[in-house]
C-alpha cells in the first residue's frame, strides 16, 4: 500500500465506471491531465496497467477490472465502518431536513438521497417546501440543514450562510414532436407569440414566474398561459395532449416521454441552482450529503451539457 493514495483509487473508480477520461476529470472536479497523470502513477505503483487506451475508447484490463470489483467491496466497506463510527459516538438520530421546491424535480436528489440511505439506514429525510429566497432565513433558524434553488438575488455577506452553485440548465420549451418549432434547434421567445402555453404557478416560484413574463413582454407579448400547475409531470403530459407548450428549466425535463421532445430558448439567463448552507457547517452528516449532492450534480450537469 505504499505510495497509494486514497484519492487515487477514487479516481479510479470513477474512470472505471465512466471509461471516459473528460467525463470522469469531470465528476472528479479535477482536469483531465490531472486524472491522466493520478491514474498513471496509481498503474506504477500497482505494477500493471489498470485501462487500455487506443486514442478513441477506454477499457478495464483484466487487472482493472479485479481491482474494480475489489474496491467497490472496500469503498462499501469503508462507508459503513464511517457510519458506525458516528453512532457510536452519538446517540442522536440521523435526520437531514432539506428546503427546496418539489415542482422543480431535481434530478441529481434522489440519487443523493439513495446513497444516503444505503449508508444510513436509519436515515431520516424532511423536506421543506421553499424557495431560494426562503432558505436563508430557515437555515439561520435552523429549520433546514440545506437548501437547493435557484436564488433571485445571492445572501447578504455576513448573514452566516454559504451558497454554492452546483448546476446550470437552459431555459427549455417542451413541444409535441408534431409542434411548429419542434423542427428548431432553438427557439426564440418571440417564437411563443400566440402559443398555449403551461408553466408553473406564480407562488411556487415567484421570482422566475416574473423573469418569464417580464422577457416575454420585452419580446412585445403577454404570455398566454391556458394552464398552471404545481406538478410538472401534469403539464408534460398536458404537452403530449396538445394542450399546449410547457416552460421550464431543463434539469426537470430530463427524460420526456415518447412523443414530446425540449428546445433551449435563446435570449433567457440559464437558471443557475445554489446549494446553501450555514458557514463553517460541521455536521459531518450534512458535509457528507452535501458532497453527494454535489457529485450528482456534475453527473446531471455532464448529462446536460452534451444534450444542449
């Protein structure tokens, strides 16, 4: 084991799943020399190569894929022997309370939320329904240990909360395939002149309800919602109806059915998501989900990124 770095075994496993080298330098948070350069030295010290590269595909040699296997036993291993730490040293239940907007359907939370139930069985999730502008003031009172949205304006220095931006999505349409503008590789928001269109109701978010009315009234309309709703997954299949086009971001329509397909709007400030959480958080429960939160995050901003 020596000269073996946890960190390179990681990154390893991650290139193992991946076997792609700018994907996996993405999920890492490092650039793609650096992943190269870790997982050569992780080959010398091992004494075997791990992948076979042929300039074009990645693959495990037989080697890498025993270690692979073998790690996976050991990371699994290595999570519960943290958990049982933890309990160890204390009595209190584990909760996680979390402030965000069900409708908004972030991709990257259940998967974050599975993992960490596999390592906390006994886990115990709350959410809260609130937006960003909500959430500041809920974690100074200690109602949530971490909120997820997309933030009108960033906390005011000094307040005692950290904000941290984890994933950027377009602006999208969702159409019918037969739809006028489905052909489009992007649409403009005059292009919505006239359309039905679906979005959320005002209350659920009402900073990014106002920041679709007012670009569309610089375009020289008024918005002509026919429907508003609470539940995205209404509104897509409304869409797929014909009643008329959906708006949103495009994190929350990242597997639409058959039949109905998404368009990025031009012109519109991509919708950035925060994580935000107090200063100086020491929970180590809430440090763990919240570097969860973040790996899923890349993983659906890596999905996004090649799809718009």
């Amino acid at each position: 084991m020596r000269g073996i770095e946890l960190r390179q075994l990681r990154y390893f496993s991650i290139l193992a799943q991946e076997l792609h080298f700018r994907k996996a330098a993405d999920l890492a948070f490092i650039t793609q020399p650096a992943l190269s350069q870790q997982i050569s030295k992780l080959e010398e010290t091992v004494g075997v190569a791990l992948f076979l590269r042929d300039g074009r595909k990645v693959e495990l040699t037989a080697a890498g894929v025993m270690l692979q296997q073998e790690l996976d036993k050991m990371f699994d291993q290595l999570q519960r022997a943290l958990r049982l730490t933890r309990e160890a040293a204390s009595e209190r239940e584990f909760r996680l309370s979390i402030g965000m907007v069900e409708y908004t359907n972030l991709p990257f939370i259940p998967p974050a939320l599975m993992r960490m139930q596999a390592a906390y069985p006994g886990l115990k999730v709350q959410r809260h329904e609130m937006h960003a502008g909500l959430q500041a003031e809920a974690l100074g009172k200690d109602v949530i240990d971490v909120g997820i949205g997309v933030p009108v304006v960033m906390p005011a220095g000094g307040i005692g909360v950290d904000a941290r931006p984890i994933l950027s999505g377009p602006w999208v349409a969702v159409l019918r395939d037969d739809h006028r503008l489905a052909s489009r590789e992007q649409i403009q928001v005059e292009d919505l002149m006239g359309e039905r269109l679906i979005f959320f109701e005002r209350q659920v978010v009402p900073h990014l309800y106002d920041t679709l009315v007012g670009a569309c009234r610089r375009a020289g309309f008024t918005p002509n919602f026919v429907y508003e709703t609470q539940q995205a997954q209404v509104g897509v299949a409304m869409v797929g109806e014909g009643v008329g086009v959906m708006l949103g971001a495009a994190y929350i329509f990242t597997a639409p059915p058959s039949g109905v397909t998404t368009r990025p709007i031009a012109g519109m400030e991509p919708l950035l998501v925060h994580m935000f959480t107090r200063s100086g958080e020491s929970d180590a429960l809430v440090q763990e989900f919240m570097e969860m939160v973040a790996e899923e995050a890349r993983r659906t901003q890596v999905a996004l990124d090649a799809r718009y």
